[in-house]
C-alpha cells in the first residue's frame, strides 16, 4: 500500500509539507525572508502556505512518475546503498601484541 501512487496527493501529504515550510519560514522573520525572495513584506502574511505546500507534493508525486526522476531515483539507489569495505576479515581480526 505505500508503494501506491494515486491521482493526487493525501491530505496527511500537504500537512507534512505544510508544517515543513511554516518550519523554515518561522526560522527567519517576516522581513528577511521577503528580501531573500525578493518581495514586499505584505506578501509574506498574505502567502497561502498550504497552497505552495500541495504544489510541492504534485511536484514530488511528478517526478517520481517522470523518466527523468526516476533515473535519478535509481542513481541514488545504486550510489546511495554503497557499503565501504572492510579491511578485516575471517581468522585475521584478532590481534596478538608481545611485550
């Protein structure tokens, strides 16, 4: 079931992406976040985060469909699951030390 891709995104889906971006922006004030984005600081009050917040999951639920997303996907599966090597192995992993 959370291998499912539906038709658009859950309500529990924009929540998440909603409390994620009031996160951020509650990190900087009102004021340097408009000059970052280069806007008014009336615009910021007036944002409709929820909305920005379910553009931000269709956009995610896109890519995971689209060829482009899913060769990156893959890419990171294959870079991303690299284990190092280790450098002891079997009978050779205890050490004797004479003094």
């Amino acid at each position: 079931m959370d291998l499912s891709n539906y038709s658009k995104p859950t309500q529990r889906e924009i929540d998440r992406a909603e409390t994620d971006l009031l996160i951020v922006i509650s990190q900087l004030t009102g004021r340097k976040f408009a000059q970052l984005a280069g806007w008014h600081e009336s615009k910021i009050s007036k944002t409709n985060w929820r909305d920005i917040a379910t553009i931000f999951c269709i956009a995610r639920m896109a890519v995971e469909v689209s060829p482009i997303g899913r060769a990156i996907q893959d890419a990171y599966q294959a870079i991303g699951k690299k284990k190092s090597p280790t450098a002891v192995t079997g009978e050779d992993s205890q050490i004797d030390m004479l003094f």
